[in-house]
C-alpha cells in the first residue's frame, strides 16, 4: 500500500472513529468502558473462541470503529424501546 492508500485508509479509520464518537453521545462512563466488549462480541465467532486463522475474524481500526457504532446504536435503540418502561405502567 502506497503513501496515497495509508493516508486514505488513516483518514477512513478517523471517520469510522469519529460516528462512534457522535453515536455514543449522552452514554454514561458506565456504558461507554462496558461498549468496546459489545461490539468485540457482535463480531465473536458462534461457539466460543477459535484458534488464530480457523475462522476468526480479524477486525482492523476501521473495521472496530464501526463495530463500536454499530454496538452504540444497537444500545441507543434497546434505551429508546425501554423507555416507556421505566416509568410504570401508563
């Protein structure tokens, strides 16, 4: 990969990275150290660990950063859907 591609695969990562940051806005301290162990298991083989290349999925930076966006909103979602039930019933 050329100095060109690094730069644009650097720049790719920091995007991913920043809509992780915007998708986790208002998130307690609480959820955002328990997040990265979220999207880490959204994206764990079925059937517990696996040995190095015997069908792991190896994620790069960009490839974290979105599974971390994809963890925050997947969370905002499950609030959003709990909401009307934290305040008893109606």
């Amino acid at each position: 990969m050329g100095e060109d591609g690094e730069a644009a695969a650097r720049m790719e990562a920091g995007l991913a990275l920043r809509a992780a940051a915007a998708a986790c806005d208002g998130f307690s301290g609480r959820l955002l150290r328990k997040l990265p162990f979220l999207a880490h298991a959204a994206n764990a083989p079925a059937g517990g660990a696996c040995a190095r290349g015997a069908g792991c999925r190896v994620l790069g930076c960009t490839g974290f950063a979105r599974a971390l966006e994809a963890a925050a909103r997947a969370e905002a979602l499950d609030r959003r859907l709990l909401a009307p039930c934290e305040g008893g019933p109606e």
